[in-house]
C-alpha cells in the first residue's frame, strides 16, 4: 500500500484529470480566449473606427465601458440558467451570442448601430465566463482545483495576445479599402465552431448533475439562484466578493488600458512590450494558479503576487531604459495581472452549489462594471496635472493594496470540496 501511494504522488499532476475533466478545461479555456479575442480586438481598432463615422475617440471608448456594463447581464442570465439548465447550455448559448454579434458588428452602417451591437455582444461575453468555469472547476479534483483556475483564466491574457498579434500582421493586408476594421469584427464569428465539440466532446457537471439527482429523490427544487445571492447565509459573500472582483478588475485596467498610450508617448513601438506583458500574464496566471495549492493557499498567492505587481510599477512606467522597460512588462503581466490565476476557483469556492455560476458570474461581473471606470479616472487625473504615469502608478498601488485587505478580509477556500447537497458558507 505505501509503495502505491507513494507511485501516486510521483504521477506528474496534468496526467491526473480524466479525459473528460480536461475536455471540460478546453471547451471552457477556447471560449474565454476566443471571447478576449473578439473583445480586445476592438481596442485596437478604436482609432479606424472613429474615423469611419468621424466621431470622437472618447464617444468610441465608451462603447468598451458599455460592453463591460453588458456582461453583467449575461453573466447573470447564464448563471441563473447554469444553476437551473446544467453548465453546458448557456455556456453554448453564450459562444454563440457573442460570436454572432461580433460578426454583425463588421457590417455596422453607423456609430449608433456598432454601438447597440458591441453592447449586445456583452452579453454573451459575460455569459462564457459565468457559465463556463464552474463546469470546469465542477470536473476537476479539489487538489488541482487552483491549477486549473489559473490555465483558464490565462485565456484572456492570450486571447488580447492574440488580438495584437493578428491587427499587427493581418491588419494591415485587409486595409488597402479601409475596411480593415470590419475584417477584424467578421474573424468574430468562427468560435461558433467551439459550440459543436462541446455539443459531442464535453459532459455536463458531475456536482450539477448529482444535485439534480438529490433533489429529484427528494421530490424538491432550489430556488431561485438569483434569489439566493441575497439570502441571509450568502449576501455577505456576494457582497464581499464583488466589491473584491473590482479591486481585481480595477487594477488590472489601471496597468493595460493606457499603457498602449504611454508607449506611444515614449515614442516607442506598441507590439513587443504588449507581447511581453500579455505573454507574462499567460504563464502567471497559469503560476499562480499553481502556486495557490500550496500552503500559501488562495489568500497567499494572490497577495504575493499582487505586491510583487506593485513593486514592479518603476519599471513598468517611470524607465526610459528599453531593456528594463520591457522586463516591466514582463513582470507586470506575470505578477500584476497574473494574481488572477486564483480567481475562477476562489471565487466558485466561495458559494454553494445551488448559486455557484450565478454568485461567481454576478461576482466577476459587478466587478467588471467598477474596473470599467478606471480608465474615466486615469483620464481624470490627467486633466488634473497628473502625468501619465503618475495616474497610472496612483491607481495601480491603490487598487492593489486594496486586492491584498480584501483578499484577507475573507476566508480561505483552498481544498474546499463541491457538495450536491446544500453546504453553508
């Protein structure tokens, strides 16, 4: 027995998810890079766009903060739907969504028709989110819970990679008639495919699945998810953890929305230090992730790498040094946006499986509205004398120190089972 054991804890950890756990990673993993495709693509687009319809580029900026508004409202119809239908469903619903609305936008006859579109594509992208991590989180072990949490929530940081690399090499082949842009919108609609593999290849959650058995014996029903949030056992988490998400979301927006400005100040070509902080939020978040199954747990993990992001901020913003610039963004990426790796597992640990995608969804989400007014606020600062970076450094460390209290003012979710039958938080 002892030699067995001991052989089970030299298997390498990738080779212990099923077949089945890690198709549920990948269905979940596409759909969130694809959607960060589709998403960022438009911040580098913004300029031909305001052209186009010759309106202002701070009227074109506010159609990303109307689209992280819209999340909020397909991540909350899709957890509702994920807690009531199964994970699948609105997760295949909400590829198609978004990836339907981002195909439309290429054939936007005016600003205010590309404006309702971009909004409407919100919905889906935050539908992806919301439905799509706790069927991941649902099939894999607790112990590599944090693991996979952190390769998922990577697909964003590749996906923005992605979105620079194709407008650097391919954007400028499609624009010889000034339609580049739409060309960028109309690539949007091939994650549709992704919905027929998870339609033969994914299985539905094992914990959904089991809770619909429980209450099946028991001739019951849950209640309403979104009803749930605000019962008297879950309200302080919902609360806690969406004010938290906005720390999280604030800060990461106070290192990547301006930062393409800063360099273009610098006078300095965009792509390789965007390729290095990108490149550094992939593998961190991925680190992280990792790092948060140990004895530093989620708590732990989040805050070193929160702080380290913060430490970073001299190099990051404030060197004229080209090399030390572009360590910057290697280690902002890897530290300052790579404490996300703990959030899909914290925050789907954090509510019981009767509300898991709509709480983690509305969670993620009402955070994702606050963070859109950062960059309203670095603007802000400017107007008020601050440099670039001074506003980018003041928001940065604030957000950040902000991430490190919250994350201690709530419990530690490390090795938390998923129960079908109703456990309190």
């Amino acid at each position: 027995m002892a030699v067995a054991a001991d052989t089970a804890n030299t298997v390498a950890w990738w080779k212990e998810p099923t077949k089945d756990q890690w198709l549920a990673w990948v269905a979940a993993w596409l759909g969130w890079t694809l959607d960060a495709f589709d998403f960022t693509i438009f911040l580098l687009i913004m300029v031909p766009i305001a052209k186009e319809f010759q309106v202002p580029l701070v009227d074109v900026t506010f159609v990303f903060t109307v689209t992280l508004w819209l999340r909020l409202v397909g991540a909350t119809a899709s957890g509702w739907l994920a807690d009531r239908a199964g994970r699948k469903l609105p997760l295949m619903i909400s590829i198609l969504w978004y990836s339907m609305f981002a195909f439309f936008s290429g054939f936007a006859t005016s600003f205010r028709m590309l404006f309702a579109l971009r909004a409407l594509f919100g919905i889906g992208m935050g539908g992806v989110w919301a439905a799509g991590m706790p069927l991941t989180l649902e099939h894999w072990p607790a112990h590599l819970r944090g693991t996979a949490s952190g390769m998922m929530q990577s697909g964003y940081s590749l996906g923005f990679l992605l979105s620079s690399l194709v407008f650097q090499l391919a954007y400028p082949l499609v624009n010889r008639s000034n339609a580049g842009w739409r060309v960028m919108f109309w690539i949007g609609v091939l994650p549709a495919f992704l919905v027929l593999f998870i339609i033969k290849g994914v299985s539905e959650s094992p914990v959904w699945l089991e809770r619909q058995r429980h209450l099946r014996s028991r001739q019951q029903r849950d209640r309403l998810s979104l009803i749930g949030l605000f019962a008297p056992d879950v309200v302080r988490t919902t609360i806690h953890t969406s004010i938290l998400m906005g720390a999280f979301l604030f800060m990461y927006h106070s290192i990547t929305f301006w930062y393409p400005t800063l360099l273009g100040r610098m006078q300095r070509p965009a792509l390789p230090y965007m390729l290095a902080l990108n490149f550094g939020a992939v593998t961190g978040a991925v680190a992280v992730g990792r790092l948060s199954e140990g004895a530093l747990g989620r708590r732990g993990a989040a805050t070193v790498s929160t702080l380290v992001g913060i430490l970073t901020i001299p190099i990051y913003v404030w060197t004229g040094n080209s090399l030390l610039l572009w360590t910057g963004a290697l280690l902002m990426g890897f530290f300052g946006a790579g404490n996300f790796g703990v959030v899909p597992a914290y925050l789907n640990e954090r509510f019981p499986t009767v509300v898991r995608a709509a709480g983690a969804g509305f969670a993620y989400h009402v955070g994702a509205g606050i963070g859109s007014l950062t960059p309203a606020l670095v603007g802000r600062l400017q107007d008020l004398g601050f440099t670039l970076p001074h506003a980018m450094t003041i928001c940065i460390a604030a957000s950040g120190a902000l991430v490190m209290l919250l994350m201690w003012v709530g419990p530690e979710t490390r090795g938390r089972e998923f129960r079908a039958v109703e456990d309190k938080r």
